[in-house]
C-alpha cells in the first residue's frame, strides 16, 4: 500500500482542464509513484478511470495482493493476445491465482518454444496497446470472436480486447511454464493446455520477486515435513495425510490450543457422525450445489455421503428438542474429520487435501445477540493469532447479487458485522458483492514471515440453514422465533494451518509447539545413562544422541540441523553435579544449569507459548 487518503473534490478543481481527474492525476498530484490499482470507497479503480465525487482513495502498488492481480490479469490478456495472434491458439480462458497468471488454450501443433513466447510478450507489452473490458453475454461473445463457446463453466460473461479506454502498465518479464488441465465439469474441453507466467512491472520487482521464490522454496512445507519426519503422502489414499509421531504431536499440540480457548469461551464440544444419508444434504441445500465434490457410497436402495462440512449435522443436533431463549447463545465446536472430493490436479502438500479437520464451530444465537457474539469471535482470532506472530486485517464480504432472504435482513447483518469491526479496532476493508448467497461474513487474513498473505479464520452469518431446518426457540413472551447461525473458523484447516506455520518459522518451530524440542548428548564415562534419566526426567518431545562414533561438535551440529530448540550436554562433570548444559539451536551457550531449573524453566516456556529462544 503506498498511500491511504480521502480525496475531496477540490483536488479535481486543480484539473480544470479535463472533464474529471483519474487516478494517474492524483499519483502526479501527490508524488506517489509505483501505483498499479486504486480503491475506490472499497472498490478496485482502474487509473486512468476518473474520479468523479468525493471518495476514499487508496493507492496500491505491486507489493500488495490486489496490485499484483491487476498486473497479473493484465500480463494474462497479453499472454492471451499472443497465443491467439502469433500460434492460432484457441484460447478458452485467460486469469490470475494466488502465485501468478495463466492462460488456457487448445493448440493443434503443441509444440513450442517458451523462451520465444516470452519474447513475443515482451513485444506486445513494449507497444502498450490499450485494453478494454467488454460486458458481454455468452452470445456475443462468440460472434464478437467467431468461435464457438466450448463450456459455459470456463467463459466469464466478459472479455478483454486491445483497444481503448485502460492503457497497460509495461510488463518486461514473464517466466512460462505448460501444464495439462483439468476444468471440473467440463465437456469438449479435452486437450486443453495451462501456459502459466508472471508479469511485473519493473526489474526491481522482478528481482524481488526472484528473492521471495528462492526463500519460499527454502521454506517449503513439503520438504519440511519430509526432513523433519512429520508428514508424508501416499497413493493409496490420494490427498490424505499420513501425520508421523512429530507431526502428530503439532497436529495435536494445535488441536490442545484451541480446546483450551473453548473453555474459556463458553464453547462446548460435540461429535456428530462422518457418514449421511444423502436426504440430510438435499435438505440443507448442499447436494444441489455442492454434490459434485462429494464422496458418496452407495448401500441399496440408499445412498450416503461423507460430510464436506459440519453445519448440517449441529442443525439436527439443535432440533432435537425445543429450544428456549434462556439457552442460548449455543456454541458447538466439532473436531471432526471431513472429506471433499478435490480434483487430483488441485491436491498439493498440505494446503489442499481431499480429508481434513477444522476448529470448526457454530453459534445459535438471538437477533440481540449477534454484536456481541461477533465482537467475541474477533477477539478469539486475535489472541490465537497474536500467538504465533501474525499481523492481520479482516474484509467484510456484503451481500452478493444472488442473495437469498429479505435486503433489510442483510441490510441489518452487515451493519451490525461493521459496527464490531469499529469496535474491533484492526485494520478492515470493505468486500462489496462477496458475501455467500446466504450471508455477509468477515474474512481474516494473515501474512506470513515472507509477507505473504493467507486466509485462514473466517465468520460468517447464515440465514438459511435456520429456515430449511425450521430452527427456533421459545422467546420471553412464549412466541416461536427465528436463531440466528454464526459459522466460525480460527484456524480454519489444521493441516493448512500446520502448512502456513511451518513455512512461517521455516521449520524452526517455537518450543511450546516444536515436535524436536530436546537433544540430550552424553559424553564419555557413564554419561550415557545419566543421560537417558535426563531424558526420561524432560517430559518433553526428546531425543538421544549416543552415537560413540560421533564427536561433540559434530552431535551439536546434528542436533542444530534437525531444528532441536535445546542441546542439552551431559558428561561426568554434570553428572557429579545434577546439571546439563545448555545450548540453544542458534548455537548460544546458557551454561551449566541444574536440570531442576532447567526443567522448570522450560516448562514456564512452554505453558506462556512464547517464541522466545532463551530462558
């Protein structure tokens, strides 16, 4: 972000000499340079696109998630442009991810050479051809192109052409790999390729980038989890982790955390079953929207799914009786496994897996209730994530144009959800339009140690699963009336989580939460065995050396390799003593301690889930 104002209108009277002031005006006007994209009271602007009232302004550069979309968006019509101008490609659909831009396309003579369509980009960003989007139906689109639309699931009812109107930012680079495709639901969409690169605006932000790559692989969860013997995958059961003895104990460790808040929070725990019948899910709407990424098992005449959420089953859990105003607010949370059918091209490590598990948790609430409900939520995603070092801001995702329900229900939601973000007092944005169909929510996301941004925790209100289950509770007066549902995540999935963090940390994970927090190393005489009690006596995720083979530095270099967060060091002269000495991995030297303070020390450590490496 490179400067946040609130731009009046007389800033357009120093431009009377144009019919409005665009955002290329307010970049000049105030020195700020860098700038890709403007928010508009909450809303993305184009710059060359005029301001034409007061507004609140926001001025992005690439280093922040939405400049990067627009240039990436931007480089992807130019890697569109080329593939349809100089190879005949017939391009189904051009967009950006979270890593960079893509282009899909179907090419009778596959073969290419890449380092020549990157210079052919170069040519085309060099003649800084205008771009325009065009709203357009299916339709028109395909007379417009003279191409016949292959799937309506891979067309935007929009495209963009060179022309007039947005001028695009210079892209000199752009790093290109091919890979098949796979489009869920597709149909005459065999033979598709990916072509996928990154743009940027300048070599300052390539050279960066080229930094941020090289440090995100160093930091790879995947090769984490294989050196530090926490995970592994396998074909037998696709997209399902295996956790090993070390990854087990963070899984858990995490799972502890959370259970700990709860029963401070007024949550209480439930465990519903894994395996329905399929007419629960065509009573809470999902079988129609979301059957397809579903696993489903079939017993004659019946057929079950595995379920891919929770909420369903603490609706039937909540109707099993009636229900009174005293009780409430209810807070459920279920730690139980759940399961979605991912395309096998979309697995990958642990940020996405076909079986997973969420702190997942559901609020009953009344009407009267909810502020004070959401206030409470954000505090919760606020102290876990104070824990492990993460700054955040939250979006408000409002009502989107497919909504269901009554617009003065929503109307009341989002303005109560915007009075606890004020209340909050963390940074916030407005999402217009990106509420689920069935209720605004509040997104949280986090950025990393690489400064990379995640999104993790999420709140979300829900109008309709209380209607499609009929939920009520009995009111003051004796009246039956409608609760309110409040979906929240603070982790989100463990096992993208247990991703995030071990990328965060690059492997060094805290003491409270590390799976190699003790290396004991004996040395000479009858250190062994003393130090097998010291290793007993710990209580903690420990480990021996005692490899006679092996010398004292190299042991210690072992020890500080594998991410132990102590090396504690026994020989005759500790044993004598009842002491160890210390070292931490970062190779300081706390001396020889008493294996009583030690031990106290480290379990104060511990209980206060500090990152700090000293005690």
């Amino acid at each position: 972000m490179l400067k946040q104002m609130y731009v009046k209108r007389s800033v357009v009277i120093l431009w009377q000499h144009f019919e409005f002031c665009h955002l290329y005006s307010v970049c000049v006007l105030y020195s700020v340079k860098g700038a890709v994209v403007g928010r508009v009271n909450g809303e993305l602007w184009e710059l060359a696109r005029p301001l034409e009232a007061d507004c609140e302004l926001q001025l992005l550069g690439f280093d922040s998630l939405e400049g990067r979309r627009v240039v990436w968006q931007t480089g992807a019509c130019v890697l569109g442009g080329v593939m349809e101008t100089h190879y005949g490609a017939q391009v189904c659909r051009e967009g950006v991810s979270d890593t960079g831009l893509y282009a899909d396309y179907r090419l009778d003579n596959s073969t290419l050479s890449l380092e020549e369509v990157e210079e052919r980009c170069r040519e085309m960003a060099d003649l800084k051809l205008p771009i325009t989007k065009l709203e357009l139906n299916l339709q028109e689109l395909g007379e417009l192109f003279q191409v016949r639309v292959l799937d309506l699931s891979c067309c935007e009812p929009s495209s963009h052409r060179a022309g007039s109107l947005i001028s695009s930012p210079p892209l000199p680079h752009l790093f290109i790999c091919v890979s098949p495709v796979t489009l869920s639901g597709s149909t005459g969409l065999s033979g598709l390729l990916r072509m996928m690169g990154v743009s940027f605006p300048g070599e300052k932000e390539r050279e960066q980038w080229v930094q941020e790559q090289e440090e995100a692989r160093k930091r790879d969860h995947r090769r984490i989890g294989k050196d530090q013997e926490l995970f592994f995958f396998n074909d037998i059961s696709p997209g399902s982790c295996f956790f090993l003895p070390k990854g087990a104990h963070i899984y858990n460790t995490l799972t502890d955390f959370i259970k700990s808040e709860y029963s401070r929070r007024g949550f209480s725990e439930v465990v519903t079953p894994t395996l329905y019948s399929t007419s629960l899910w065509e009573r809470s709407g999902h079988w129609e929207h979301y059957s397809e990424n579903m696993f489903t098992v079939t017993c004659e005449p019946h057929t079950f799914a595995l379920k891919p959420m929770n909420c369903p089953a603490h609706c039937v859990m909540y109707e099993q009786r009636v229900r009174s105003w005293r009780e409430l607010p209810l807070r459920w949370a279920d730690f139980g496994a759940l399961h979605r059918n991912e395309h096998s091209g979309a697995l990958g490590g642990l940020t996405r897996v076909r079986r997973f598990c969420q702190d997942d948790a559901h609020i009953f609430c009344t009407p009267d209730q909810l502020e004070e409900e959401i206030t409470a939520c954000l505090d919760f995603v606020r102290s876990v994530y104070r824990v492990f070092g993460f700054t955040f801001h939250c979006l408000l995702s409002t009502r989107p144009s497919s909504y269901l329900g009554e617009a003065a229900l929503w109307d009341s939601a989002e303005q109560q959800l915007e009075k606890s973000l004020q209340q909050f007092g963390e940074r916030w944005e407005l999402n217009p339009g990106d509420g689920a169909f069935y209720g605004p929510k509040i997104d949280i996301q986090i950025r990393d140690a690489i400064g990379r941004q995640h999104q993790c925790a999420t709140i979300q209100l829900d109008f309709q699963l209380p209607i499609r289950f009929n939920l009520q509770y009995v009111g003051p007066d004796g009246g039956m009336y409608r609760p309110v549902m409040v979906h929240r995540a603070v982790l989100g999935s463990l096992e993208r989580m247990i991703a995030i963090l071990a990328e965060n940390f690059g492997g060094k994970w805290p003491l409270w939460l590390s799976p190699a927090q003790v290396m004991v190393l004996p040395v000479g005489g009858d250190s062994e065995h003393y130090g097998r009690e010291v290793l007993k006596e710990a209580g903690f995720m420990a480990d021996i050396d005692d490899d006679h083979g092996a010398t004292l530095n190299r042991k210690v270099r072992s020890a500080q390799l594998a991410q132990y967060n102590y090396i504690f060091v026994v020989g005759e002269k500790e044993r004598g003593s009842g002491t160890v000495s210390v070292r931490t991995r970062g190779g300081k030297q706390l001396g020889q301690r008493s294996l009583e303070d030690v031990m106290t020390s480290l379990m104060e450590l511990r209980g206060s889930r500090s990152n700090r490496d000293e005690f």
